[in-house]
C-alpha cells in the first residue's frame, strides 16, 4: 500500500513512524511534513488546506489511503472531497467532524443523548453571559465554540477571569471560533484522555493517555494545546473504560448514526474523572498531539509484536526499545 499522512507535527511524525513499519506498506507520504519526518516518510510541499492539490497528488502517486492527521482539514471536509475523488480516507466527514468543530454541537448531543457532561449554556451575547456566569458563580469555564487550537479554553478561578475570557472570545480574539462560547460548569478531578477507533456504527476502545496542558507549574496558568503526555493511564481502569464506552462512546456513535452522520476514524474523547463518574469534557475527531506520540509507541512495542513472526516482532521490539530512528518520533 502507499499512504498519505497530511500533517506536519509531531502527530504526524508519529504516525508516519508506526505506518512505515507495517509489512503491508510499500511507501509513505506526507503532505506537507517536516525535516523530522523525512526521515520516515517522503515529505511532499502540500498544505493541509489545499485539498485540490491533495487529490491531485493522490490521484498522481497513486495513494492507497489517505490519513488526516489535523482538525482543521477534516472539519473542513477533506474526507468528504478524498471520497467524493474515489479515495479511501481515515477520518471522520465534516459533518462527524462538528463534534469538535462546534463545542456547542457537541454539548447539545450530550443533553440529547444523557451522555455525563458539565451543565452548559450556549451564548453570542456577552452581557447575558456575563449574567450567567454571576449567577453559576466561580470557578467556571469559557470555551470558544470552533476551533482555537487549544487555546480557546479558560477554567477562570474568579468571575473577573470569566468576563475576561467572555469580553476576549467575542471580541475576536479567536477569529470566527470564537463568534458563539460555551459557559459550562467546571468539573473537579483527573483529567484524561480517550481513543476509540470507530467505522460508523460500532466503536472499539483504543487506549488511554494523559497529556499536560496548563502552562504553569501545578496546573496554574492558560491552556496550551498539550506539552507532553504518557499512556498507559493508571487512572484509567478497566471499570472506568467500561464506564467510558458504555455512557458516552457508544451513545455518541449510535447517535451520529441515527442523525445521518456516521462517525469514522479514530474518536478522541476528553475525560474528567470525577467523584460522580467520568464525564465528557469535550470531544475531538482526530489523534492528540502528544498523545499520539506515545500512543504510537505503545502500539509498536505492545500490540505488533504480538501479531508478527518472533523475528520481526524482536526486531520491531528493538527498535522501540530506544535507537535514534523512535526517539525521532517525539
């Protein structure tokens, strides 16, 4: 097979590493990619946004599969126009891929469907949620409902924070994700992160991480998109997967079903695991970075050499176990 990864992070690196590795890839693409990623995959010049030159080079190679590493392409429906062209693509629809692309889509399936998720209003008006949040009181947090690359999140400790982060979003400062927020009901506990791999209809658990994302020491400080992460999570239990799957994966997937929009590619829930159970932060359609660097990691050194010949699963097991060429991954 030859594979496209469109992306150029660590994300990406890691996935080009681990699909580079299977017996049954011949080759390895990614569009745009970086210095880092040349080293595993052929880069090629093609933004992630570009999605006529992305068919054209698919068409041109030819790609067997494409696989969309950022947000910003699958909510804007690069996996529609790849299928719409006749080629296969892992990643969900734009249409599935408002589960991040709208925070208060996203709220408003979780209200329908009884999935555990923090009390929430939606807002375009900054007095009436400035309102809101004066009632609700401190801590609260402010979400920009699109994409804000991490960083449209504020957990504000006291009511001058929320205005702020309320007076900041609708003020522009996040560009058009930021046009409508999401006030919601801040949740206590540990944080967590999720993955499913999902084909429309059923959904299978992947694995567990946690990544790091305040900028300050001891939680303190503004949301980062993520600087760092490990897995497997301790706090992830088996019952608490169970939980996971049970109340909110496989909810959220029979749903998008029945709406008409069948989620498809990997589904990467946000966890807070609270005294009440986990809860449903927020939703995001596509790997975490920098989740999917251990992520990645893991399924080389745990899950492929189970599955290979004793000679290449030592040689597999050795290369995972420490030279330049994994350490590159990260």
């Amino acid at each position: 097979m030859r594979i496209l990864v469109v992306g150029s992070g660590g994300r990406e690196h890691a996935l080009c590493w681990a699909i580079s590795a299977s017996p049954l890839v011949d080759r390895v693409y990614c569009a745009p990619g970086n210095a880092g990623i040349a080293e595993d995959a052929e880069c090629v010049p093609i933004g992630v946004m570009d999605f006529t030159a992305i068919i054209a080079f698919c068409k041109k190679a030819p790609i067997d599969l494409v696989v969309v590493g950022p947000e910003a392409p699958l909510v804007a429906g690069l996996v529609d126009a790849l299928e719409a062209a006749g080629i296969a693509a892992f990643g969900p629809s734009k249409e599935a891929a408002a589960l991040e692309g709208s925070k208060g889509f996203m709220k408003d399936l979780c209200a329908r469907e009884g999935i555990p998720t923090a009390a929430y209003r939606r807002f375009t008006d900054a007095a009436a949620a400035k309102a809101y949040i004066a009632a609700q009181g401190a801590p609260i947090v402010v979400k920009a409902d699109g994409l804000a690359a991490g960083k449209g999140v504020v957990v504000a400790a006291t009511l001058f924070e929320a205005s702020e982060a309320v007076d900041a979003a609708l003020g522009g400062r996040f560009g058009t994700a930021g046009a409508e927020i999401v006030v919601e009901e801040f949740l206590a506990g540990e944080e967590a992160s999720f993955f499913a791999l999902c084909d429309g209809e059923h959904a299978l658990p992947l694995a567990a991480a946690q990544d790091h994302k305040r900028v300050g020491d001891g939680d303190t400080g503004p949301n980062t998109g993520g600087m760092g992460a490990y897995s497997p999570c301790a706090a992830v239990t088996p019952e608490i997967e169970g939980q996971v799957m049970e109340r909110i994966i496989l909810p959220t997937v029979r749903a998008m079903a029945r709406d008409g929009h069948p989620y498809k590619g990997v589904l990467y829930a946000g966890l807070m695991l609270t005294a009440e159970g986990p809860k449903l932060i927020e939703y995001n359609c596509r790997f975490g970075d920098p989740e999917c660097q251990a992520l990645m990691m893991r399924l080389q050194s745990d899950l492929v050499p189970a599955l290979l010949p004793p000679a290449t699963a030592s040689s597999t097991a050795s290369i995972c176990a420490g030279t330049t060429r994994a350490r590159s991954a990260w």
